[in-house]
C-alpha cells in the first residue's frame, strides 16, 4: 500500500534594497577671543642728594680771604706790633733811664742798638701742608628714591563657537524582485 506524500516546494522571497549613505559633516570653529593688557602704573618719587662743601678754612689757609676779614686781620696784626714797638720803646727807655747816670751812657746805646740791629735768623724751618689737613668740611644727606608699581591683571574675553553640525540621513530602499512562494503537491 502506497500512502500518499506531500511534496512541498518553496521559493525564496528576493529582496533588493538600495541603501544611501548618511552623510555628517561638523565643523568647530574657532573661539572669538579679545585680550587687552592695560599697562602698569608706575610711580617713582625721588629726593635730590645733597652735597654741601664748605672750603673757607682752606682758603684762609693759602691767603684767599674776604675783604672784611682781610683788613680785620690787618687792624689786629697792625695793632700787636704797635703794643710790641711801645713796648720796646718802653724797656730801652727804661735801660737808658736806670743807666744813664752811672757813667754808661754811651754804653747803655750801643747795647741798645746791637738788638735791635744784629743779624736775625727766621724761626725753626718745617714742613707746612696748605692747606691743614681736614680744612675742607664735606657734608652730604643723600637722597630717596620711592618707586610704586600697581600691576593690573589682563581682561580676557572669550567667546566660545557652536559647532556646525550638518547630517543627511541615511536612506534603506527596498524592492520586492521575488516574491515567495509555497506549493504543496500531494502524490499518491
């Protein structure tokens, strides 16, 4: 005994697709940015130096003085030899007085006269430094410097760019080339 058979054919489905592709294109451009740098302030405060020379003792040294001075000194110097020519004058006076009446009259003069005339040395001779030593007198305040900065900090602006973002979606197309199928025969 036969028993009957199902005999199936199929045929596939076919599907063509047709596929775009996305398309992305970003683009990031650049931050706008200012930057400013004031400048510093500076200030600077200064005090002069002084210097001040006082040279007058030195130049009484080596002669160089002031009319006034000059004729001053003059008057005194003039004054002490005159005191010292009354002086003189006074003591031969008195020599001439004490030995005149004891036969030495003649005597008392030449004696007199031998010191006033005789052959005069200067003082001892040395060295003399003109002008002295220390006759210059220096004095000096010296001088101040103040000096101030005030920095100041940059300004910075910055301003940051969107991104350019342009997307084309992709895109799927599909086309149906073969549809399936299902025979089903029985035999017997």
């Amino acid at each position: 005994m036969r028993l009957p058979q199902i005999q199936i054919q199929t045929t596939d489905a076919k599907i063509e697709l047709e596929i775009t592709k996305p398309q992305q294109h970003i683009e990031q451009p650049r931050a706008t940015q200012s930057i400013e740098q004031p400048a510093a302030i500076l200030e600077i405060h200064t005090t002069r130096g002084v210097l001040q020379i006082d040279s007058s003792q030195a130049r009484r040294d080596i002669g160089m003085i002031g009319p006034l001075e000059s004729s001053a000194n003059y008057a005194e110097n003039g004054k002490q030899e005159a005191l010292k020519g009354i002086e003189r004058r006074a003591r031969e006076g008195r020599q001439m007085m004490e030995n005149s009446g004891k036969g030495q009259g003649r005597a008392t003069l030449q004696n007199i006269a031998k010191q006033n005339h005789g052959p005069h040395r200067p003082g001892p001779y040395n060295i003399k430094f003109v002008p002295s030593v220390g006759s210059v007198k220096i004095d000096y305040t010296p001088g101040t410097t103040d000096i101030n900065i005030e920095k100041r900090a940059p300004i910075i602006d910055v301003k940051v760019n969107k991104p350019i973002h342009d997307y084309t979606p992709g895109k799927v197309t599909s086309t149906m080339v073969q549809r399936p199928d299902v025979n089903i025969d029985v035999i017997i």
